[in-house]
C-alpha cells in the first residue's frame, strides 16, 4: 500500500525524489519540456481513486449497455439517461 498523500503536496515531493531526466542530444528543449510539464501535474494528488473507477464504469455502461436494448427503442433512450 502506497503512502498516505497530504492534500496540495506535490506529486515529486510524495515520492521522495523527482522526475528522472535522461541525457540527450537536444537536452535544452527536453528539460524545458519536462519542467513545463511538473508545473502542470505538481497540484495534482490523486487521493481518492474510487471516483474515476465510478466513471469509467458509467462511461461503459453508456456506451456498450445499449447493445442490448432494440436498436431505437425508447429503451435504449431511457437507459441512458437514467446512467448519464
């Protein structure tokens, strides 16, 4: 079981370590690149997993449940209304 992750850490302190950069030619721009991108991930602290699985599941749901009603049916309408 991983750690428990404090609210507003970033994702590089919680590991303990940072983003492993490996050694390139044009190494400038892939630096850049990978700073730009721990300034968008850092506030991002996935806490609670059990909403996105929720989510997957009823995205699922919409789309291959109505398989199994007519093709047009107002039951396949129906269904997914009462998922979204």
């Amino acid at each position: 079981m991983p750690p428990p992750r404090i609210r507003g850490q970033a994702a590089d302190e919680v590991s303990g370590g940072s983003l492993p950069i490996q050694p390139s030619v044009g190494g400038s721009s892939q630096t850049k690149q990978v700073e730009t991108i721990k300034k968008l991930v850092s506030g991002y602290c996935a806490v609670r997993f059990e909403f996105e699985v929720f989510e997957y599941g009823r995205k699922l749901a919409v789309v291959c449940m109505p398989v199994f009603f007519p093709p047009g049916s107002n039951a396949q309408l129906i269904f997914d209304l009462m998922v979204c």
